[in-house]
C-alpha cells in the first residue's frame, strides 16, 4: 500500500508540474500574441501580413503556440492518469458510491454533451468518498467554480483560432488576437482551480484510506 501511495504522490507532482507548465507557457504565448497585436497597431498598412517585423511577431507566436498545444495535450492526459488513480482509492473507502464506470474517467472528456457532465459527475463522486460516511455530499463550491471555469475555458477555445487564421487585414487579426488572449486568461483561471481540485482532492482520499486502514475491524 505504501509503494501504491507513493506512486500517486508522485503522479499528483507531475501533474502540479505540467499544469505550471502550461500556465506559463500560456502567459509566454499572451505575451507573443500582445507583442504581435502591438505590431498590427503599428503597422501603416491594410493587410496583415506585411512587415518584417510581424513576420518576427508571427514566428515567436506560432511557435509558442504549437509548443502551448503540445502541454495542453500532455497536462489533460496527466490529469486523466491523476483521476484514474483517485478512482483507484474512492474504490476501497466508497465502491458503491462511484455511479459511473471506471473508463468514463477517459470517454466522458471526449464524447459530445455527455463532456458537460459526466466529467464532474466522476469527480463529484471521487470527493463525496473522501468525506466522512455521515455527512458525505457530492461537489463543493471549489468543484462548481472549477467545472464552470473549464466549461468556459473549452467552449471560447472552439470560437478563438479560426477567426485568427481566417484574418486578411490588420483589423480582423487584431481583433481575432483578443479573442486569443481572452481565451488565454480562461485557460490560466481554469488551470489554477484545477491545481486547487487536485491539491484538495489527493490529500482528502489519502486521508480517508488512511482513515480506514486504522478503523477497527
């Protein structure tokens, strides 16, 4: 049990570790995008696309972003591994309370409008295991604030890069960068409660299968 507890701490690490990752790699990519929105501003011409200097501009936030798309790739799948493993604990405290089959942790993120609940459905039931057998509850107002922030987060994702892409003049691509960086700061609120839910979330399910080891039989 105990080298089962260590490898959990350790993947709660990487997952702390890759959420940084990705929020600073997302503040390096606003930072490009409002150095490129700056030489839209700058710029005397209509079309976007002219000037050495927004190619430069251009470069630094592609790059950035393609390296920003790889995190958030890898920091999702970390989480997912991370929720597996609470799963893994709420099982042995409380197996009846888990409404939702183990392989939800992964289908529910990727199947169209059960992604609006069934993701916080799962962790719901992850947390009320962790609280004590006479006054467990499913969610908290830490897990609405952050289901809300995600939800957010995800739907301005799907409305930010296309307008980005489709700019021709220095007006549209100004504009389309806002919506980027907007969408930026959703992703950073998003990715900071999520930091809190993992935090909060481990130590409570640790401490309950302790709990439960050391109860009488």
């Amino acid at each position: 049990m105990d080298g089962k507890a260590a490898s959990q701490d350790r993947l709660a690490r990487w997952t702390y570790g890759m959420l940084a990752c990705f929020v600073l790699l997302t503040v390096a990519a606003v930072v490009a995008g409002w150095h490129k929105y700056q030489v839209l501003l700058a710029l005397p011409l209509e079309r976007s696309d002219d000037g050495a200097a927004l190619g430069r501009a251009d470069m630094w936030f592609g790059n950035l972003t393609g390296w920003l798309q790889a995190a958030f790739l890898a920091t999702a799948l970390m989480f997912i591994l991370w929720l597996d493993s609470m799963r893994s604990l709420a099982e042995t405290v409380w197996p009846q309370g888990q409404r939702r089959h183990r392989a939800w942790v992964f289908f529910g993120w990727l199947i169209p409008l059960a992604q609006l609940f069934i993701p916080k459905m799962f962790i719901n039931d992850l947390w009320a295991a962790a609280e004590p057998a006479t006054r467990r509850r499913r969610g908290t107002p830490l897990l609405t604030a952050w289901w809300l922030a995600v939800l957010a987060a995800g739907h301005w994702a799907t409305l930010s890069p296309s307008p980005l892409k489709q700019a021709v003049t220095a007006g549209t691509a100004r504009q389309a960068l806002r919506q980027v960086m907007l969408s930026s700061g959703l992703h950073i609120g998003a990715a900071g409660l999520t930091v809190a839910v993992v935090w909060r979330l481990s130590g409570l399910l640790h401490g309950a299968v302790t709990a439960g080891s050391e109860a009488p039989a």
